[in-house]
C-alpha cells in the first residue's frame, strides 16, 4: 500500500514535469526559427516601394538568422493577389507579406475582399513610410501651391490629374486634397506610376501626386516640379519642398498623406516568431547602414513599433482611407 502511494506521487511529480516541458517547446522551438528558407511575398511588381523593402531586409535578415529570405512578386489586383495568397499558406512563418497602403485602402474601394486585413494577418512590424508629393510639370506656370489651388479654382475644366489607377494612394490622395478645397477635377487613371508619370511629363494631365520614391529622381532631372509635400512639414527626401498642412491654405492644415510598408504573416502565426522577427527587423532598420541604404531609395524607416502598436496602426489607418473615401464619394467596386 505504502509503495503503491509512493509510486503514484512520482507518476504525480513526473506528469507535472512533462507538462512544463511540453509548454516550453513551442517557445524553444520558436527560438530556433527558422530552419528552412523563408518566403517574403511582394505583392506589386519590382521596384515597388514593397519590392524595395522586402529585398533590403531579406538580406538582412538571412545574415542575422541563417535562413534565406526569398523575395518573391505575386502581383494582381491592387496587391491583393499576394495578399490573398499569404493569408491561405501556413502560419508557421515561412510565407510571409511585405504589403503597402493598398491593403488598408482596399477595403474602403472593393465591395468584395478575398481577404480581411484586420482578421486574416499577424502584423509583424511596420517597415517603411513613403511620403507623397504634389507634382506638377516643371514648366508649369505656378510659383506656389497657393498659385496652383487658386488658378485650378478660377478654372477646374481646364486640368486633368493624373493617378495610378482608381483606388491606389495616388489616387486618394487626390481625391482628399480636392475635397479639402472643393473643387472637382476630371482624373485619368493609368495602370501604374511610371505611366501616369510620363503623361505628366508630356503635358496631356496638369497634376498628380506620387510617392517620393518615384517622383524625386524626375524632379532632380528637371522634368517635373514639386509644390509641396503632403506631410505636416517638410521632409529630408525633398529638400526645399514646402508641406502642404503649413501652407497659408486652412483648408490643408494637418493635411497628411503618407504611404506604407510593413510585414505581416498568415492568422495564428506563434507569438514567438512574430516576436523574433520584430526585434531583428528593429535591429536592422535603427542600423546607420539600413537607414541609408532606404534613405538612397527615397524610404523613409518608419518609428521603432512592436506587433502590437502595428495592428493598432492598420486599425487607423483602415478608418482614415474609408472616411476619405466617403467624403470624396468615391463610390465601391
């Protein structure tokens, strides 16, 4: 009786620490992450501010974790592609998502989404800012973005804008600053940046605003003329280019437009992965070598933020496209 009781205390004392045991796998295995090569899926084509980010820190990111990190474009639909396809893969970690804007401007635009943006990721960490700048043909005959509101009022018939298809941040951002000022103006939507931006060079649309990603480097040939940022001041990326919201327009205080990229994984990833590639994603981007390589690429490193301040951030964001898109009535597809 006596060693029956003494062998049922140690069945007692070892199923206790089996259970601890079990419980610290998934955090020891977490720590080994990862073990194989990882995906990052880029949604939009190379070049992209996306496809940037995602190749400066799969790189990165292979040196401090031993893995590769294949960057790979699945493009479609305004990124939704890519999007879609990551929100199905596994949440192990190994397929991830280095999205933009367009995923919390998406569901203000498309009646059907294959994918919630809200619901359907695990926000790792936001990555990069792109600020946007009004850009106007460099022989355009305004001296101020004050001179151009006033004259594109006098006679809104007269000038077309240019976007990169309806729906993207260039077009938004239209769309607000003409709601800020009132004034409607007929828009052209192209299939991309590049060819919105070439029609603006060629004089057939007067305006457009564009991420500095892809606008600074026709400024700095001359080809084009920035009139101010849509930041609330001026920024490192545009020299002498002055900020829309402290422009002596009321209409344009605290107008701020301002791209993003930022990576997340499918639902349900482990804690400890998404925590593990947070904190080397951090180490790389406060790196002086990180933030010159994204600064030379016309990025902006975006503040230090943990997985939960960056599902906060989607939140809000997701709230500020919807409302803008409501006041412009922009109406869903």
């Amino acid at each position: 009786m006596h060693r029956s009781r003494f062998s049922g205390r140690r069945l007692l004392a070892f199923c206790s620490c089996a259970a601890v045991l079990m419980a610290a796998l998934p955090a020891a295995a977490d720590e080994g992450y990862p073990t194989k090569p990882v995906r990052i899926i880029a949604p939009f084509p190379p070049g992209n501010s996306s496809d940037v980010a995602a190749r400066f820190l799969g790189e990165q990111l292979a040196a401090r974790l031993g893995q590769p990190f294949v960057v790979e474009n699945k493009v479609g639909a305004s990124g939704q592609v890519g999007a879609a396809y990551v929100a199905k893969a596994d949440s192990d970690g190994y397929t991830l998502l280095m999205t933009s804007t367009s995923a919390t401007i998406s569901p203000a635009i498309y009646k059907s989404m294959p994918f919630n943006i809200l619901e359907d990721f695990t926000p790792i960490v936001r990555v990069a800012v792109a600020p946007m700048v009004l850009l106007v043909k460099a022989d355009a005959p305004y001296s101020s973005l004050e001179d151009f509101v006033s004259q594109l009022r006098r006679d809104p018939s007269r000038y077309t804008y240019a976007t990169a298809g309806t729906g993207t941040i260039q077009h938004l951002a239209i769309a607000a600053f003409l709601s800020r000022i009132k004034t409607d103006v007929l828009g052209v939507p192209y299939k991309g940046s590049p060819q919105a931006l070439t029609d603006l060079i060629g004089g057939q649309v007067q305006f457009m605003f564009d991420a500095v990603l892809s606008g600074r480097p026709h400024v700095e040939s001359g080809r084009l003329k920035a009139l101010a940022v849509a930041s609330l001041g001026p920024i490192p990326q545009m020299p002498g280019v002055p900020a829309a919201a402290q422009s002596s327009l009321p209409e344009l205080k605290d107008f701020e437009i301002e791209g993003w990229v930022g990576l997340l994984g499918p639902k349900d990833m482990p804690p400890g992965v998404t925590q593990r590639l947070n904190r080397a994603i951090t180490d790389i981007l406060t790196s002086p070598e990180m933030q010159d390589r994204l600064a030379k690429a016309n990025i902006a490193v975006a503040p230090v933020n943990t997985p939960q301040q960056f599902a906060q951030f989607l939140r809000t964001d997701a709230k500020r496209w919807k409302d803008i898109v409501e006041a412009a009535h922009i109406p869903q597809e």
